[in-house]
C-alpha cells in the first residue's frame, strides 16, 4: 500500500532558520530541491519576487 500525499516539488535553497511550527518541507530531495506542503506555493513566489526585486542591479549613470 502506498501513502501518498500531495505536495509540491521546487527547487531552491532551503531555510533552515524557521522555526519548528513554521516548517513547511516535506521531504528534502537533494540539497536544492524539496518536496514542501502545498499551501506554501504563494509564500514562496512572494519570497522569490522579494528576493529577485532586492537583487536587481542598475547601470550607474
């Protein structure tokens, strides 16, 4: 018998800091990839536009 549960499959690094309460990785794959609860898919686009938005990089003028 197989017992599947939904979830889904990203890859990024992981956040090891959070706390116990707040962990939502299911299974780590591999050291980039996990497998995360899927109620959290939001919250990490949120977190990565977040991310890529602070890291843009402007030509000087």
């Amino acid at each position: 018998m197989v017992n599947a549960i939904k979830g889904l499959f990203i890859s990024c690094s992981s956040n090891a800091s959070m706390p116990a309460s707040d962990k939502f990785i299911l299974h780590m794959l591999d050291p980039t990839h996990m497998f995360v609860q899927p109620h959290v898919a939001d919250m990490i686009r949120s977190k990565i536009s977040e991310f890529r938005d602070q890291n843009s990089y402007e030509k000087p003028s």
